[in-house]
C-alpha cells in the first residue's frame, strides 16, 4: 500500500528557507504515469496547488511562486522534496505531499486524474 | 491562466439530504476535472476524477457531471462524514487550479 511520509520542521523564521521532503513507500517513484507534488493551506483558507515533479526531473510550478520554490527528486531514496526560499508570514500554512495520477495522451504530453494519495501534512509557522 | 470558482461558497444541510456543488473553468478543460472532500483536520481525500469518474474506494452516493466550463458534484444522501469542504481542481495541464471550495454544514 502506498503511503507518504512528510519530515521537516514546523517553525521556520522569517527570510529563511523552509524545507521539506516526502517519502514514498509502498511503490517505486519511478513510475512514468505519476508525478509528485505540493499544495499548501493556509489558516482557515483553502487549497492552493504549489508544484509538481517527475522521476524525469520535469517540474512544474505555481506561477505565483515560481521565483522562491524549487522541487526536487532523489530517486534512490524514493523521496522528493520541497524548498521555498525567503519565506513570509503569508507562507505559514498546512503543507502536503501528494501523488498525481496522470495519463499521456500523446507524447510527453500528459493530463492528469487527481491527487490520489496524500502525505499526513506538516503545519509550517514562519516566526522569529 | 484557468480560473476555478464554486457556488455556493458554503451550503447548510441535513444528514440524508442531497446536495449539489457545482464548478466553473473560465475557459474550456474537457473533462479534465477533480474533485476532492476534506475534512476538518484532515488532508483532503480524491473523490471524482475525469469530471464523472468515481475513485476506487469512493462511496457511490457521490457523482460527477459536465464537461466543457461547467460542472457538478452531487452527493445523494448526505452523510455525517460529508460535512466537510469540496474542493473542484483542473485537471487538463498545469498550473492544477483549486476552486476556492464550498462547505457543507450541519443545518
């Protein structure tokens, strides 16, 4: 059974970079009809979609963020991970891992099902 | 890029109600569409992907409809776990837009 295991820390201070990795279980990242992502929530607010990686290395980013996010993947470790750089109080949130079912519909083109399997989210407080 | 809104932005009903949410792209996706429950502390669960497919696992009461702009989640006899917050997402390409989600509450 496939599962996602987040680790990183739950307070980051203002300007610094939060960190963050998913760990995956039960199945080899590997596979082409996935991609692995990110979505956070903020207090009380709802879900914004941050970014999606492949074993490839494709990754694909919130516009909004695109500037301060990388997303990364260690396929020996099966795990991918999240950086945001010079985080905000705006940047406090629930965080997610996810797995996104996808298909190729033609070429390296692909469209996607859903997020199918969720990480037990990290709550993530930027203060000093 | 594409915009998700829902309506209503929360609904309030009875346990055995049914209940329907709908979903709006401001340019055409298909049928390139999610839809997701989330429960109060929880991370949220896939419900309805391909706008009308049913996810593995998923209780039927649950369907999807539309293609196109505008689309529909019904819940048929609601539930006490149903009282929750639902989420619409495109689907098609990224970015992978949420709606801004509708709760439904205990009348």
């Amino acid at each position: 059974q496939l599962q996602l295991q987040q680790s990183g820390p739950g307070l980051v201070k203002p300007l610094e970079t939060l960190s963050l990795t998913c760990t995956v279980s039960g199945d080899s990242i590997n596979r082409r009809s996935y991609f692995w992502g990110w979505i956070r929530q903020p207090p009380g607010k709802g879900l914004e979609w941050l970014g999606n990686i492949h074993y490839s290395g494709d990754t694909y980013y919130n516009p909004s963020l695109r500037s301060r996010l990388t997303i990364s993947v260690d396929t020996s470790k099966n795990q991918f991970s999240l950086n945001l750089r010079s985080v905000t109080a705006a940047d406090t949130a629930l965080y997610l891992c996810a797995r996104l079912e996808s298909i190729e519909v033609r070429p390296d083109v692909f469209y996607h099902y859903g997020m199918d399997v969720w990480g037990q989210g990290t709550t993530v407080t930027v203060s000093s | 890029d594409i915009q998700m809104t829902q309506s209503p932005s929360s609904v309030s009903a009875s346990v055995g109600d049914r209940v329907t949410i709908t979903c709006r792209a401001s340019h055409d996706i298909s049928n390139w569409l999610a839809w997701y429950r989330q429960r109060p502390g929880k991370a949220p669960e896939l419900l309805i992907y391909a706008a009308s497919r049913l996810q593995s696992g998923v209780h039927a009461r649950f369907s999807g409809s539309g293609s196109g702009t505008d689309f529909s989640l019904t819940i048929t006899s609601l539930q006490p776990d149903d009282f929750a917050t639902y989420y619409c997402q495109r689907a098609n390409t990224f970015p992978l837009t949420f709606g801004p989600g509708t709760k439904v509450d205990i009348k």
